[in-house]
C-alpha cells in the first residue's frame, strides 16, 4: 500500500441521520449526522481523524470539539444540527479531512522509506554471506 489515495466524503447518510429530542431541556434539539467516506480508513487515519477535528487549522466560535466519532466508513458529528453543519462544519470536516490525508500519507511514506531501507540491508548482508560462503573453503 505504497500509494495513499486520499479518503473523501461522499456525502451525508439521509436515512442514519437522528431525530432530536426536541423535549424543551438544554441541547435537546441537536441531533447525530453521518457522513459516507469514500472507503473505510486505516486504523491509523480513523484515530487521528477526530484529533484533526478538534484541532482544525481554522475555527470558529461555533465550532465543537469531542463531538466526531469515526465508525467504519462513517464519520459522525453528534450533538449538531443540518443548519451548523452547513454554515460551519463543512469547513472544518473538509479542514479535518485534508490534515488527516496528509499526515497519514506522510507516516505511510515514512514507513515505506524505513520497510526499504531494512530490506536493503538484509539484501546486502544476504549477498556478504553468499559471497563470504563461496570464499571460505574446506577442501
């Protein structure tokens, strides 16, 4: 998995989205949206998602840390409404979602670049010892 394609979402998932409740006490009229990612992530991008969400780059007064989850191939903002998701936290899932994509390309080609070198060291000491074998003679 040398070549990182980067996750999108898709689009929100109409039939998961929750119903408030809407009962008249603090909050009550938030609800949870999924969103459909283009596949399901690594585990490795799935933990740093959230972390990009409650940190973005850019922010503002509106937005809500602790509130995405990641499940599967879903992305899900609790306590939140349509209405928030389109004045504010498009921005910040798009924001979240580009961090997320670059750092896990990043500790990807890390790893690839580390995976080659320790190949290439047990390539070359393959090689001493074939060349080391055929100099050693006991006859």
């Amino acid at each position: 998995m040398s070549n990182f394609e980067p996750i999108r979402i898709t689009g929100i998932i109409e039939q998961n989205v929750s119903k408030p409740r809407n009962d008249g006490t603090p909050g009550s009229a938030l609800y949870r949206v999924p969103f459909q990612l283009s596949r399901t992530p690594p585990s490795e991008w799935a933990d740093y998602f959230p972390q990009a969400w409650d940190h973005p780059s850019s922010w503002t007064s509106s937005h809500r840390p602790g509130i995405c989850t990641i499940e599967g191939d879903v992305v899900w903002l609790n306590r939140t409404t349509l209405e928030e998701i389109e004045r504010t936290h498009k921005k910040t899932l798009l924001l979240a979602l580009e961090e997320t994509n670059g750092k896990y390309a990043e500790s990807l080609a890390r790893r690839n670049a580390e995976n080659e070198r320790r190949q290439n060291e047990l390539d070359a000491h393959q090689k001493h010892v074939s060349e080391a074998s055929k100099r050693i003679k006991f006859d």
